[in-house]
C-alpha cells in the first residue's frame, strides 16, 4: 500500500519562517492543559485524599465526647428506715451530669480499611469519567487541525490557478490590441478571475477561522503563518483497543465490589475500648446527694443483627449494578468494534480512489496543456480553455483531499482506538 504522509502545507504567499512548527499531538497534549475540566483531575484528587485522610483519623484516634444533661424527676429513690440517732440522707429531685465520653474500636471488620478502598475506587472512577470526557477534545482538534491544512492546500491550488488566469488574460490583451483576438475571450477569462479572487477570499477566511478556533482550543500561538505538520499515523491493524471508557468500567466494578464487602461488614460484632469521666450529682454513688467526680471503663461489644434482615436484598442490588457494568462494557465493546470495521471501510474505500487520482491528474493536465496551445493559436474559445483549466485544478484539489481524507480516517482509527 502506498503510504501518502501529509506532512505540512506551505503557502505560496507566505515568507520562509522560522517558528518550529506545531503538530498534531502538541494540539493533543495542549488541547487537554488549557480544557477548564481537566482541572477536576487534581480537585477530585484533593478531595478524596482528604477523605481518606478523615477515615484514618477516625481509625487511629478515640471518639470523644462531652455530654451533659440537668434533669427533675418527680420522685426518687429513698429508704423507708428510720433509725434512731442516724440521719438516712435524701436524694434530690433535681440531678445533673456533665461527662467526657471516650471510644476506641478494638474490632470493626476492617470496616475502615474498606470504607477507605471505597472512597478510593470511588475517586477514580470520577477521575476516569473526566477522561472519558476529556477524550472528546480530540475529535475537536482533528476537525480544526485536518480541516485547516485542506483549506492551506486549497488555497495553494486557488492561487496557482489565479496566476494562470493572469497569465492567459495578459496574452489575449495583447492579441485585442493587435485586433487578431476578440475582446470576448479576454473578459470571459477576467470573469473567470473574478471568480476565482472570491473563493480566494472566503477561503483566506475559513482559515483564519480556523486557525482561530484551533489557537483558541489549544491556546498555542497559532497564527496566519504557523506551519501546521501531522505524523505519519501508525497502521490501523497494529492498534489495540486502549479506550478510557473500558478503564471507567473496570473501575466501576471495583466500586461494587467493595460495596459487597462493606454489605457483608454489617452482620459483623463490633468490639471496643470505652471510657466516661465526668461530674454529677448523685455520682456513682446514690446514696451521696452532693456533685462528685466519677469515671467508669471497660470493653463494649456491640453486634447489630437487625443488618441481616437487608443482607440478601443488598447484596442482590449490588450484583445487578455489576451485570449491568458488564452489560454496559460489552455493548460497548460491540459498538466500537461496528465503528472500527466502518473506519476501516472508508479507509480502504479512500485508498482505492487515490490510486487513480494520479492519473486522472496527468491526463488532465495533458488536455489543458493542449488547450492553451489551442487558445494561444485562436482555435478554441476562452470559454473552452477555462473549462480545462478548471477540470485541472479540481483534480488536482480531489487528489490532495483525498490524501487529506485518508489521513483523517487513519487518526480517527487511532482516536476511536483510544491510542
């Protein structure tokens, strides 16, 4: 297969520079900086660090607590005894309690380490849907990039044919002058010109435009003057399939998979360290009615079995969720591989049409260098001749846009690739 690189395009009316060119993957990697929304990478980043950071806090360090109450009872606890020369004393209906409550978990089932994987994969999975997302811009910069380069080319081919228009009407004049041509030939060129300096002008500003769009996107300087330069792209059939939204989905099912495991957490005993200080009245002690400093501590076992009541359900939802990734992923899959053998079609559809243009285009200019031997010497009409010339140039237009279109399918190959 003949492989047509499309390197850069000059134009004619351009001077000689020396600004470095700019290529497609600098519009890429450039393209993806300036996006505003790349920036929830690093905020969604923070975020979850921070969070994590939060889950091993409440691991390492014991929950505090200070509680307090003042409460009135309507009747309290007594003794019905009366003792001679002994004074039973009476407890208050008013009571107050003010505590410091203190907590450790000994065991939660490595409820936090899963918590923390949670929080993780649940990071990444947001990190990897601004990918998806961000994976559109290249379509964006190939419109503008691909575009720009055809609008270049054509350009080109517009002024060589202003230049021969010029040279042609030039001849003719001369030949009305001497009266062995008719004015009518000469303003069929001239209006063949005017023509011309109008597609001239509507393409100088479709590539401003362009290059405007592309600077813009990209926010690389690119101007009037910068040479715009594509690699020769990789052959389709050497790609595998590197897609962002393949990784989304992957990801999507760590997610779940944690979740199962944090469902299976519930039924799980709890087992911790617990301690209370503080100063009430009664204390401890309920027979002594004046505020007294306290402490008790010990070891708490807590086992929620209610949470078994949901288990089976929760654990059914989780698994749908995850068929339902997988569902996803493999319709994917097929999609891409639908739209991999389309590109690849269009490919091979392209090329076959490029094998002939070389030919078309020599034969083309064949008939107009015939024809401006024949308009030179009066046998055929200017009407003529600017038909040839302008089958000519369009064959010439058809051949570098079909180069250019077979460059475009091969990146959208490598971009529907992922690669």
């Amino acid at each position: 297969m003949k492989t047509y690189i499309l390197g850069f395009f000059w134009l004619g009316w351009l001077p000689a520079l020396a600004q470095p060119p700019i290529t497609l993957e600098q519009c890429y990697a450039a393209a993806r900086a300036h996006y505003l929304q790349s920036k929830q990478k690093a905020i969604l980043q923070q975020t979850g660090d921070l969070a994590v950071a939060s889950l091993n806090k409440t691991r390492q360090l014991p929950q505090l607590a200070i509680n307090g109450q003042a409460t009135w009872q309507s009747e309290v606890t007594n003794i019905p005894i009366e003792l001679p020369n002994i004074s039973i004393p009476q407890i208050s209906k008013d009571q107050y309690k003010l505590t410091l409550d203190a907590s450790y978990p000994i065991y939660d089932g490595n409820l936090t380490r899963l918590q923390t994987d949670l929080q993780r994969a649940s990071t990444a999975t947001a990190q990897q849907q601004v990918e998806v997302e961000l994976r559109r811009l290249n379509d964006q910069v190939n419109g503008f990039f691909l575009n720009a380069l055809l609008t270049d080319e054509n350009i080109r081919l517009t002024q060589i044919l202003l230049a021969d228009l010029q040279n042609r009407i030039d001849k003719l004049s001369a030949s009305v002058t001497f009266g062995t041509v008719a004015q009518t030939s000469v303003d069929i060129l001239r209006a063949e010109y005017l023509r011309s300096r109008q597609r001239m002008a509507d393409l100088t500003a479709t590539r401003r435009g362009l290059r405007d769009a592309l600077h813009l996107l990209t926010d690389l300087p690119i101007g009037d003057s910068t040479r715009l330069v594509v690699e020769t792209p990789p052959d389709p059939g050497s790609l595998p399939l590197n897609r962002p939204e393949l990784q989304l989905y992957t990801l999507q099912r760590q997610v779940y998979d944690t979740q199962f495991r944090l469902a299976d957490n519930k039924v799980k005993p709890r087992l911790s360290l617990f301690g209370q200080g503080g100063v009430g009245r009664p204390g401890l002690n309920l027979l002594n009615n004046t505020f007294r400093g306290f402490f008790i501590g010990g070891v708490r076992l807590n086992w929620n079995l209610s949470a078994g009541y949901t288990l089976k359900n929760d654990r059914q939802v989780i698994a749908l969720n995850q068929q339902l990734v997988d569902v996803q992923r493999q319709t994917f899959e097929q999609n891409m591989t639908v739209q991999l053998r389309q590109q690849q079609t269009e490919i091979d559809r392209i090329q076959a049409q490029l094998s002939t243009d070389a030919e078309i285009v020599a034969l083309r200019t064949k008939v107009r260098q015939a024809a401006t031997v024949q308009l030179d010497n009066g046998v055929i009409a200017a009407r003529d001749y600017t038909t040839e010339l302008i089958n000519e140039n369009q064959a010439l237009l058809n051949q570098k846009l079909h180069a250019l279109q077979l460059l475009l399918a091969q990146i959208q190959y490598r971009t529907l690739t992922g690669n």
